[in-house]
C-alpha cells in the first residue's frame, strides 16, 4: 500500500520538499499531497518590488499547477485548521487528510508585539494582496495630497514610516525612495514635503550584516534617498492619523508600514509540541517528538550551534530538501542522515539600483552584490520551474519595470510586434539560402575549392576594421566577392589578418572538403531556419557568425551589410510570429520541465 506524504505549505520550504520527494522518489509506492490555502507560490523576498511598484504582481507569484506539472505531487486547496497527531490526521472545515508522515512547512505570519493599534491601523509586508494594498495606499495618498489645502493632513498623507530595520524594512524603504521621486513629478509635489522615515527599536539596522556594508546602507539611505533612519526607536501606539515611539514623540501619518517580526504560522499556536518562542523544536533530523512528523522553514527552530536557524530563505530550502530526504529514508527502512544546513550569506537590495551582499565572508561591491542579487532567484526559479520561470523574471525584471527608467532602459523596454520582423526574416532567409544554392551549384560538395591563399594582391577595395574585420566592395557575385574561378576559392588575401591566417593554413586547408560541406549545409540551414522561423534566435547568432567568419578572412561585401542588424534583430523572437517558433519553443520549454523532473523525455506532452 502506498505511503501517503502531506507537505502543509506552499512557501520555500513546502516547495523544495514537494519537489525532492517526487525526484528522489522514483522506485518507492509513495503518494505525495501538497496543502495550501493559495493557488500559487509567493516570492516573499521580492515583495516590495510589488509594493513600491517596480514591477506587477505577475511577477511574484507561481502557480502551483506549474510548479507540480508533470510530477506525482498532487495539489490540494484547503485551509488546515488543526492537526491530531494520535490520529495522523490534517483537519479542515470540509474535510479530512489521513497521513503516514508529515512535512508541517505553514510558514510564518508577522507579529505585532502587543504594540497597541498596530494590527489594526499598520500595513503589512507578508502576501502578493499585502503588497497591493500598500502601492495602491501610496499612490492614493499623492494623490490625496494633490489637492489637499489643510496643511497638516497634508503633511501626514505625505508622511511615509516602515517599522523594522531588518532585511525586509531597509528592502522595503528603499523601493518607496526610489518610487517617490516618480511620484513627486506625476502629481506635482516637491520631493521635500515628503518623508521618509525607518525606525529601528534596536541600535542599528541589518543585524545580520557586517559594519562596513551596514554603513553604506545608512549612507545611501540618508544621502540618496532622502530617508531618516531613526535608531532605538520603539515603536509604542498607532493609530490611523499618527504613530507614537518611546512612548511620547508622535509622528503625524497616514502610512506605517510594519517589518519588525516575525513568529510561527498561526497553527502552530494550538499544537502541543516543545516550541522556541513561536516555532517547533525539531531535532538534528527536522523531527518532532513524533517520529513521522517534521517541520521546516519559519516554523521550525532548527538549533545549529546553540542558535535556532534565521528565518532565511535559505533555511528554508535546506531544512525542507532534509526532511524530504529523512522521510525517504524511513519508508525505505533505512537510518535518517542528520540535516546540516550551510548558510552561504545574504544579500540586501535597496531599490533597484543599489545592493549590497555578504557572502561566503566576502563583502560584495555594489554592483557584484546586485548580480548576486538576480542570480540567486534565477537559481531558485530555475529549480521550480525551468526556463520559463527564469524569461518571466528577466522580462519583469528589465523589460517591464514600473519605476522610472534610465535612458538607455527608456529605449531597449520599448515592445514591439514580432509579425513587423516577418518580411526581413524571410528576406534574409533568401539570401542565405541562394548563398548555399549557388555553393552546390559551384560543386563545393563535389571537388575542392577552398584554398590558402590566393596568390596576388586583391583589387577589390577594402576596409579594415580594428584590423580583424574586412568588408569589401564587390567584384563578383559570391559570398566572398574576390574569387578568380568557380573553381577556387581563396581564404587568404593582403588584408587578411595574420591571426586568421594561421589557422586557415593548420586547419582550414588541409580538411577543404569538409569545411566545403560545413559551409553549404549552414548557409541553407540558416536559410530554411529564417523562412520557416524555426530555432531564429540560434539562427540568429549563427548568422553573426558565419558573418564574422567572412569578415575574418575574405572579408564580407559591402552590399550584404544589412546581414548584420537583420541577424541581430532576428534574437529577438522573429520566429514567433507566423513562424514555427510559436509552437517550437513552448514544446521545448515543456520537455525541459519534463526532463527535470523525470529524467527522460516523452514526445507528446500537454500544454
């Protein structure tokens, strides 16, 4: 009978677990359900993107369905109100969910600290709704200041404070700076009637960071972006119109947004199981005291040198591939191996254009730590749902970004049509295709006609650039445009770079008949590719380089210049467009996903 495994949580640890049971569970009888309230996986850490409306909120969530697609993990929408551990039972309103072993990853929730009208009048930072309502809130606010003549209420509207100098709040000011500037000019408000405001109840912000990087956040903070940076500053009562700290300065606002803390998900409050403050104690396996029973992620507290782990995506991800793995290892029979988490450091964005990072001991530069900062979520993205995940991220990311743009962004993000590009793909796919005929034609498949070099000064006029480069004006009709004969066909001319030379003489020449038919097959290849628009972006830097080829060594016609901005444009999607790269490409994205998550390939998949 199989063994039925319920993960309860779709967030990061949920996720990895879900995924690693399917991929090491090839040979076991195992039923896999995964549980959450939600259709889909939030990105927590990009959340003030959405918030200070750098990019939408398409760009922060994943559907379940393609995630688990083309897995044996079943997705189940419900809303867990209890669990019986005697009974190995998952209850909900409309049901109940029978288990052998249980992977508990429901997450976590803020925490308001008792703070008096905090829960009630302050914004959280915790879903893709949270981070809605708080760019709509703000955009309402300039908006309401506009026009507003009371100097006070003014005031207040355009008074914006996030509490918490965490990694969430300093991420969180930092978008609001940036987005602030847009806002200023859209509704006609000097940006110095608006404040911006981070109040840490503690001595300095970003804890986990070492002081040098620390201070260079503070700097840009306060000098770029115009924000003050209130230290040692609890936060004791708020209200709808104002926010008190220590207990007696009040700060007229419409606007507090909360980051100061997190605990366990709500569930874990009526569960009777040994906890560290909110989050359960798990042993060195991600067990409870109930041996098939184990919590990841925020809601465990994974004890690592006498410290329960941070609440890291990262330990996410390592706690939840650990007991996957342990749970794997009971139903086979064998000993569970302990998990030993590495955190391998952080890095913190403030806004889009500065971040720094801490890794592995290294204290990144501004723009490594910004690398850093995508590549991480490539990474991830890439591990939960291939290269579609990681198209939708960039093209969020740099494409379609809300926020003011640089000018050189302002001019590449601008869309258009791919069906435009259609009579320059076919155009160009003529071309090459003729060059290829013509070849055959000639007998390239038949007799050797490439040579060394061509024994006289050619009288072509040419031009040289950065002396690797040459364009020529033609003299004939080949690709080359300095043939004597159809039946030769010299590599080697005066201005012909010594580099290329070399080889041409060591590689080219001895194996003539070979590079012959390499040349022909591209060229029609390369043809029939751009006709059909088919693989046009692979085609597309083939063309570079068959032109750079050229360009190298008899050098390209002057006449056929176009070949390179029509080769360039043709990476941009040519084929999708009455082309078959509208049905190639998806196919292909789909057997990936397929591939990685089975390890073998199947010709017929579903969309």
């Amino acid at each position: 009978m199989a063994k039925r495994v319920l993960v309860l949580g779709a967030g990061y640890a949920g996720i990895e677990a879900a995924l690693k049971l399917h991929k090491k569970s090839k040979k076991e009888d195992i039923e896999i359900i995964l549980i959450d309230k939600n259709p889909y996986h939030t990105l927590l850490t990009e959340l003030h993107e959405v918030a200070g409306n750098r990019i939408s909120e398409d760009g922060i969530i994943v559907p379940l369905k393609d995630i688990f697609k083309y897995t044996k993990v079943s997705v189940v929408l419900d809303e867990i109100e209890s669990i019986n551990f005697e009974s190995n039972q998952l209850i909900s309103k409309k049901t109940t969910y029978a288990y052998d072993y249980l992977i508990l990853a429901s997450g976590s929730r803020p925490t308001f600290y008792g703070i008096p009208g905090l829960e009630q009048n302050g914004f959280t930072l915790w879903s893709y709704q949270d981070a809605i309502k708080i760019r709509e809130h703000i955009r309402r606010c300039f908006l309401l200041a506009s026009t507003e003549v009371d100097t006070k209420k003014r005031a207040a509207l355009l008074t914006f404070i996030v509490g918490g100098g965490g990694f969430t709040g300093v991420e969180m000011i930092g978008e609001i700076g940036q987005w602030v500037k847009v806002l200023c000019k859209e509704y006609d408000i000097p940006r110095t009637d608006v404040k911006l405001k981070l109040i840490e109840a503690l001595h300095g912000i970003l804890q986990n960071l070492r002081k040098k990087n620390v201070q260079k956040v503070m700097k840009y903070l306060v000098k770029k972006l115009k924000v003050e940076v209130l230290l040692d500053c609890a936060i004791s009562h708020v209200t709808a119109e104002h926010v008190e700290v220590k207990g007696s300065e009040v700060i007229p606002t419409n606007t507090l947004i909360w980051c100061a803390g997190i605990v366990a998900a709500k569930i874990t409050d009526q569960l009777t199981l040994e906890k560290e403050k909110s989050r359960i104690k798990v042993n060195e396996y991600t067990q409870t005291s109930h041996e098939n029973v184990y919590v990841v992620g925020d809601s465990a507290a994974f004890m690592q040198e006498h410290h329960s782990l941070p609440a890291l995506v990262e330990t996410a991800l390592q706690t939840g591939d650990g007991a996957a793995m342990n749970v794997l290892r009971a139903i086979r029979g064998q000993e569970k191996e302990k998990v030993e988490p590495k955190l391998h450091g952080v890095v913190v964005s403030v806004g889009a254009n500065y971040a720094v990072g801490d890794i592995m001991g290294f204290q990144l530069p501004v723009p490594i730590s910004m690398l850093m900062k995508y590549l991480i979520n490539v990474h991830y993205l890439f591990g939960i749902g291939g290269f579609e995940l990681i198209i939708k991220y960039l093209r969020h990311e740099f494409f379609d970004k809300k926020q003011k743009k640089m000018i050189l962004e302002q001019h590449y993000t601008v869309k258009s049509h791919a069906f435009w590009m259609v009579p320059l793909r076919l155009m160009l796919g003529v071309y090459w295709l003729l060059e290829g005929i013509a070849k055959v034609n000639d007998g390239w498949f038949t007799k050797t006609i490439l040579t060394g070099e061509a024994g006289y000064a050619s009288k072509a006029v040419s031009h040289t650039f950065l002396g690797l480069f040459t364009f020529v004006e033609p003299v004939a009709k080949s690709t080359a445009d300095v043939v004597t004969s159809a039946s030769q066909f010299p590599l080697i001319y005066d201005y012909t770079s010594g580099f290329y030379a070399g080889i041409t003489n060591a590689l080219v020449v001895p194996n003539a008949m070979f590079f012959q038919i390499l040349i022909v097959i591209v060229e029609i290849g390369l043809g029939l590719a751009f006709i059909s628009g088919s693989f046009n972006f692979l085609a597309g830097l083939m063309s570079l380089g068959m032109i750079v080829n050229f360009a190298m060594s008899t050098g390209f016609p002057m006449e056929k210049l176009w070949f390179i901005p029509a080769s360039i444009i043709m990476l941009g999607g040519a084929g999708r467009a009455f082309g078959f790269d509208y049905y190639i490409m998806p196919y292909l994205m789909r057997q990936w996903r397929y591939f990685v998550r089975n390890k073998r390939l199947k010709f017929w998949l579903k969309s």
